[in-house]
C-alpha cells in the first residue's frame, strides 16, 4: 500500500471531530467559528503536502500540487467539509482526507506528476443553515443567481448569507460570485471518493463500488384547489375533495417508481392540509415530490406522467392546480474511460468492488456540467446509515479507497486517459 492508512485515519478523526455537538454527533456548518477551524486545520495539512492553498471568494478552498507542465490542467478531487446537524465523521470529509493523504504520500515520495493536482473542499454542500444544497459547486459551476447572497437567509436568524460571509472573514468576497465561476478548460477531470450512505455494499459484500451514474433529482410541490365543506353534509358526488386527490397522487408517485424499470425512487414526504379538520373536506393541499432516477428518457417521463394523472384527477374531481419546482438537477454521468480507470486501480491494488449508481446528489453533480467526472462510493457500516452519530466507514475499508483514488489521480495525472 502507497497511502500511509494510520496517518489517514488519525486526522478523519481529529478533523472529523470539529464541531462535536452536545446532543450528539457532529455540526459543522459553513461560515461557523467550527468551519473555520476546520478550515485552518485542512490548510496547514495542505501545506505541509507541499500544496499552495487558495480560497475563492465564497469559501470553496483548492490546495495545489503542481506538476512538471504547470500550464497543462490539473486533476481535481475532494469533496465537501461541512455536515448536516448532529452528522458523523465520514460524509464529505472522508474524500478530502482521502485525496489529501493520495497527495501527501507523492509528496513524502518526491513524485511529481506531469498534470498539477488540485484538491478541493467544497463549502456549504449540506446547506443545514443557509439552504439551498451543494453550494459551493453550484457556485463553481455559475449554477447561482448573482444576488443570491443577499436574497438567501439563515434558517433561523434570518441573517443573509452576504453578512454571514463577511463576519467568517478569509477574504471571502460575498458580492463577487462570478470569481467562483470556472471554465471548462480549468481542469482536466474531477474525481470524488465519498461513502455510500446506503447498505448496497454493505449487504453485498463489497468495501467500494465504482459509480457510474449520479441520479436525476425532480423536487416539485403540487397544490390542489377544491372546496371546503361539511363532511357530513356535502353529498360524496358533490365534493370537490382536495385531500382525495392529494392521496391519489401520492399513491401514484410510488406506482410510478415501482414500476419505472429501473430503480427510480419516489417519495411523497408529507401532504399539508387546509383547514386540516378532521370533520371539514380539505379546500387545499400541497403534495410534496421527490423523484430519484439516472436514465435520463425515464427521469423526463416520471414528471410528466405524474402531471397527466394530476391533470387526469383534478378534472375528475372539480379541482384546480398548480405546480413549483425547488429541484430539476439532470441525472450526471460519470465518464466511461474513468470507470474503466478505477477499475483497473482497484484491480491493481487488489480491492474487491462493484459499480453501482448514486440516488443521493453530490458535488460532482455539479461540476459534470463542465468537466469529466469519477466516483469512488465506500462501504457504510452501521446498518448503512448516514446523516447521524452512528456514520461509520471502517478505517480498512477508507485505507482501500484511499489506496485505489491515489492509483487513479496518479494515472490521470500523467497519461492522456480521457
């Protein structure tokens, strides 16, 4: 093994642990004196890889190894340093200490590729706070409007972003958005070793998959007018009863994913009434959806058949409707020569693996508009659970990917594989 694993462990585990909450768990959230510790930490690691560290002017920070032909452009990898309130240790920071100990164990070796390396930690991918998720990528990928620090506001303070970054300081640039924004000729690939946050691997057997494609997101908010009346009174054949056809449509949204073809996933999270009485028909209801799939002609048709039985239920029933979207991220696919890459460094470095689609979204979604991208996904122990104290990915399990992600961004750092 090239990696050096005991090292690589001991610092997920001391930066991991920034942020430890009271309740449990760990939060760290962006533009908090926690991130900012954990930030600095990162930083004098980065240095001591022999990196030249930068930050771009919403907190997104890239440590540089450079390479014999500097002008050539460079590998990206990392992924993302902030947590959901009371998260674990692994999601998002295990693939910045994974690309960071790749890099520092060149660097103890005096090997330098011919492409630089860049390592990125993005900020704010969770959004606990400030919503809106992945914001640093999206903010790399000119995925923001450009007053959106002024127009989004702390969760529960009600603070913009704008003064949140001032206050964080670092020379952040809240009014500069556009000196986030990259070009497609920036960088050569990007790559993102990440834990799965499911049990795929952990019922198969597997310590790491190679992912192939991250699925489509299409989050939208159905809101059906009817009328309210008594509920004993008002005949059945009379009603013009949004509640019944709320619950028709939640019906047909799992219809619709079990019966896609594929794995799609889609979940109705709540239905809210009014009045909400439990002896007066419901006047309004809002549908909340989340559909989940990585083909794109079947991601396309899920909404637009959802819309036709909407459509098909409401004229049935006397309703109107109406329809917002919070979400319409495209299913992102990772590039075939990649996968063949990580593959072959599995291989190489005698890991066991799978391939496997994402369903959650991740950074690298993001940045798919612009560049090439790989996935590494690792084993979550703890019945696979994520987003909770009990996050678990075993420290052979991340010295395996750690291992395989060094193999890849040496590869592509040095032959033209793309």
């Amino acid at each position: 093994m090239k990696i050096n694993a005991k090292r690589l462990w001991q610092r997920e585990q001391q930066i991991g642990h920034i942020g430890d909450d009271p309740k449990g768990g760990v939060s760290r959230f962006a533009w908090t004196p926690a991130y900012r510790q954990a930030v600095e930490l990162l930083t004098s690691w980065m240095e001591e890889a022999g990196m030249t560290v930068r930050m771009d002017p919403v907190g997104n920070l890239f440590g540089r190894y450079e390479g014999k032909n500097k002008h050539l452009a460079p590998v990206l990898t990392g992924s993302h340093l902030d947590t959901v309130p009371s998260g674990g240790c692994f999601d998002g920071l295990a693939g910045i200490m994974a690309s960071l100990e790749a890099v520092m164990s060149m660097h103890e070796r005096g090997e330098i590729p011919e492409r630089p390396i860049e390592i990125v930690a993005f900020i704010n991918e969770e959004a606990s706070q400030f919503l809106g998720g992945c914001f640093g990528s999206k903010a790399m990928a000119g995925q923001l409007p450009l007053d959106y620090t002024q127009t989004c506001r702390h969760r529960y303070t009600n603070q913009t972003l704008h003064d949140a970054m001032l206050e964080f300081g670092m020379g952040l640039d809240p009014d500069n958005l556009q000196g986030s924004i990259l070009r497609k000729e920036d960088y050569y690939l990007f790559l993102e070793l990440h834990i799965e946050q499911g049990r795929y691997l952990l019922q198969n057997g597997y310590p790491m998959a190679v992912v192939t494609s991250i699925a489509g997101i299409k989050q939208f908010y159905i809101t059906i007018n009817g009328v309210s009346c008594h509920a004993g009174g008002m005949a059945m054949a009379d009603r013009h009863d949004a509640m019944a056809a709320a619950a028709a449509i939640a019906c047909e949204v799992e219809r619709l994913a079990c019966n896609s073809g594929s794995q799609t996933r889609g979940t109705v999270g709540y239905i809210s009434s009014d009045p909400g009485e439990q002896n007066i028909v419901a006047q309004k209801c809002v549908v909340s959806v989340d559909f989940r799939e990585h083909q794109d002609d079947i991601w396309k048709r899920l909404y637009t058949d959802l819309l036709d039985f909407t459509e098909s239920e409401c004229k049935r029933r006397g309703l109107t409707y109406s329809v917002f979207t919070t979400i319409d991220a495209r299913p992102a696919h990772c590039a075939p020569t990649l996968i063949d890459v990580i593959d072959q460094c599995a291989e190489e470095a005698g890991v066991e693996h799978t391939q496997m689609v994402s369903f959650p979204s991740h950074d690298a979604q993001q940045l798919a508009k612009l560049f090439p991208i790989g996935m590494i996904f690792l084993r979550s122990l703890s019945d696979g659970r994520s987003h909770c104290p009990d996050e678990y990915t075993s420290q052979e399990d991340l010295a395996a990917g750690t291992e395989v992600l060094y193999r890849t961004i040496w590869k592509a750092a040095n032959e033209d594989i793309l």
